[in-house]
C-alpha cells in the first residue's frame, strides 16, 4: 500500500507552470511555460504534495498587468482509491499568497488579454535602452519608478518633514499621550498616503507572488510603509499595430534614516523573470537605480539587504563600470593602494562605502595588473590576501581571550580549530575564489564596453 500511496506524491517545483501570456496561443504553448526554483514556503522543505498524479498548477498572468488566471488539473486523485487518506489542500496554499479577482476560466482570461492595450507603465521614466534579441531584433526596455507620496517643490523629503517636526508636541493615540520630538515618530501615526499611481497596489500584490518562486527567503513587504520605493522593467512591443507594454521585473528599496539629516537605501528584493533572465536587464536595472539615489543629495550611501552570491556579483559588475570613469581609480594610481581619496571620491559621486570600494579597486587593479609579471602578480596577490585575512586576524585576537578563561582540553580544541597550516590554506582558497570572480567581471566589461 505504501509503493502505491507513493505514485499520489509530486514535485511542486515541476506541477506548478508559470506563463506570461501575450497572445491567445500562448495557453497552449509548452515553450512559454516556465516552473518555479523553490516552493518550499508553500509546500514544505521537501517540496511535494500528496494526494495527486499528473497535478499541473496553471498560473498564469497576462503580460503587462498581471492579470490572473488559476487553475489545478489532475489525472486522478487519491480519495479515488484509498478510503480515509486525505489529500494535500494544493489549490488553498496558492489561494493564499494570490490577490482576489483572478480567474479560473481559460476563457475569462483570454478576455482579460484584450484589455492590455489599456495598460501602461507605472510611475515616472528613469531610464531606456536597447536589447537585441536574435529572433525579434532590437527590442526596447523602460525603468520606471513608482513615488509613494506626491512631493513637495523645493524640499527633499526629509527635509520636510522635519519641517514638520521642529519643536516637541503631544497628542492622544488610544487615551495615550505621546511625546514626539522628530519626524520618524511622527510619521509613524501620520495618516498613510494614498499612491500616486492608480492601481498600483493591486498590481504589485500580484507581482510579488513571483518572490515566492524565485527568492528562497521572500516575503511580502508592508507597501503602505511610505519609506518603500519601487522600481519596475518593461519590454514594449507590438500586438496588432498597437504599443503594448510587458512586465519584465522589479526592484523594492527602503529608505533607512541617518543621523542627522540622511538616508540609505536599502535594496530589500530584486528579481528579473525567468523569460528575461541572462539579457542583462538585471544590470541596467541596478545602474539606473543606483544613479536615481547619486542625484539625492541626502542619500549616505547605498546598500542591500542579506544580498545573495548572484547579487554581489552583479552589484561588483555595475560598480566597476560607474568608478572606472573616477579619477582617483585611474590605471595609473591602482598600482599605488587602495587610497583615501578612492573612498572619498566613491562616496561622493557615487554613495558607494568604503567596504564596496575596496572591492571595485580590487577589481581594477587586477585589470591594470600584468599577472605574467611574478613581482606584479605578487604585489597583487598579498594586497587581496591582506583584506581576506582580516577575519583570521580577529580570530586569533579571540584566542589570546579565550587563553584567560578556557580549560586546557577546550583550549587545545579551539587551537586545532585555529591551526595556521589551515588558515594558510583557506586564505589561499578564498583567494583563487575572488580573483576566478573578479576575472568574469573583467571579461562581462570587456564584452559589454
């Protein structure tokens, strides 16, 4: 019986399909489909259901808005053949992350279809380019960003509502009274903001149901926090002789306060989807963003949030292209050191810290090196080795600590966890790691120049 209860298990990462759906054909076209990396927040770590064969999840959105449609499909079912034994509720842990008003009938959806037409683009332009796509030809994307509060001429946000809050005063919140002596006190029990941008909010309740299947620790954000600043992709192409427009992806970033008078953003989510992976929109998104926040002259600096390994490397990718045009990163100083004025000038110019810095001159000084040169290579290798070996450092500061305090069978186990032959060899690993990721960020510039 249990052999036979095994055949109702799926994988929910290859049941559920994902469509972006242009035209009517699209329903029906397996090249469309694309499948989730993780499902794990809906399904459990193992990923599976019970209680199904052939179970297909169709969700699938129109191209530009996002509309809905949901529907589960199966072979057969477990109640068919076993007594007693219940299925997994695969339709309710969908209905729970997707927004009310989608459909359920291929039909009402391909209705849907007709009114993306009407559909435009979220918020203000940033930024446009160009993509050529082998089949289609040269393909044109827009960066928008959504404000979620109007603004006030002549004054940073900040700016104002400090304005607002220059002396100390009371109010009653629940018969409580509270004192409040700055804006982010104030803010919080000021009544929230309505968008600028009709509609919006319903839209991005169905785009960030992407996060669950592409981001392994997603959640939903608070968008009436009104510190959240979103930034949208979008493909324009052609249906019938009209303009249409198609989600590509997005971004969301927090504006944390600074003492005295300052923010950081903070990138908290970013996803291309799948369709429009490996075009390289992913960085025309980060460098738009990021050169939206230099003109902010409040902004301290710019950060993300629990970045991943694919992040950091995109993020080291957009930061060597805007420092290579600084002076202070110019070929002829990189062989000098890592320089104050290299921090300065990243951080003026650019909101980059001192720790992102420091990377992107690893990253130039690696492309100014002769590494065929040994005295050249060496200067370079002890430098980046010089950064890597700060951790070993403290840990051996930590040691000396424990020396006063640890019992000698604990001590011997911490000097073994600390042994210098070991250090040597896992400093030289990380190494050989950063230079073979510095080297694909020097080959994506050069290809990309």
């Amino acid at each position: 019986m249990e052999k036979k209860l095994a055949e109702y298990k799926c994988d929910t990462n290859e049941a559920i399909c994902l469509k972006l759906v242009r035209f009517p054909e699209d329903m029906d076209d397996d090249s469309t489909t694309f499948h989730p990396e993780y499902s794990h927040q809906l399904y459990g770590d193992d990923e599976v259901a019970f209680g199904y064969k052939g179970l297909q999840i169709q969700l699938y959105y129109s191209a530009g808005n996002l509309s809905t449609l949901f529907k589960v499909k199966y072979s057969s079912k477990v109640t068919e053949t076993f007594d007693c034994v219940e299925p997994d509720d695969v339709e309710g842990k969908i209905r729970e992350i997707i927004p009310a008003g989608f459909s359920c009938n291929g039909d009402d959806f391909i209705s849907l279809l007709e009114k993306e037409a009407n559909f435009k683009p979220f918020g203000t332009l940033l930024h446009t380019y160009k993509v050529h796509n082998e089949e289609a030809g040269e393909l044109t994307y827009q960066i928008h960003k959504v404000h979620r509060f109007p603004s006030r001429p002549g004054h940073s946000d900040v700016f104002w509502y400090h304005l607002v809050a220059l002396a100390p005063f009371s109010f009653l919140v629940n018969s409580v009274c509270l004192w409040c002596y700055d804006v982010y006190c104030l803010w919080r029990y000021l009544p929230q903001v309505e968008m600028t941008c009709p509609g919006f909010r319903e839209y991005h309740e169905r785009l960030q149901t992407f996060l669950m299947w592409f981001i392994e620790t997603a959640s939903f954000i608070d968008v009436d926090d009104n510190r959240w600043d979103f930034f949208l992709v979008f493909e324009k192409y052609n249906k019938d002789g009209e303009t249409l427009y198609a989600t590509v992806g997005y971004m969301t970033v927090y504006n944390y306060y600074v003492y005295p008078d300052k923010t950081r953003p903070r990138v908290s989510q970013m996803l291309i989807l799948p369709p429009f992976q490996g075009e390289g929109h992913g960085a025309q998104l980060l460098e738009a963003v990021h050169r939206f926040y230099c003109t902010l002259p409040k902004v301290q600096d710019i950060t993300a949030e629990d970045p991943s390994e694919s992040y950091v490397k995109l993020r080291d990718y957009v930061l060597v292209k805007l420092c290579q045009g600084l002076a202070s990163f110019a070929p002829d100083k990189l062989h000098l050191g890592f320089s104050d004025d290299m921090i300065k000038e990243a951080q003026d110019k650019l909101k980059i810290n001192k720790k992102h810095a420091r990377r992107v001159y690893e990253i130039l000084r690696l492309r100014a090196t002769d590494m065929s040169d040994e005295a050249k290579a060496r200067d370079y290798r002890l430098e980046v080795k010089k950064r890597l070996f700060g951790p070993y450092k403290k840990n051996q500061r930590e040691l000396t600590k424990m020396m006063k305090c640890l019992r000698p069978e604990e001590l011997v186990s911490q000097i073994r966890q600390m042994d210098t032959q070991m250090q040597h060899e896992e400093l030289e690993k990380s190494y050989q790691d950063v230079l073979g990721e510095y080297r694909r960020i020097i080959e994506r510039l050069a290809t990309y120049a």
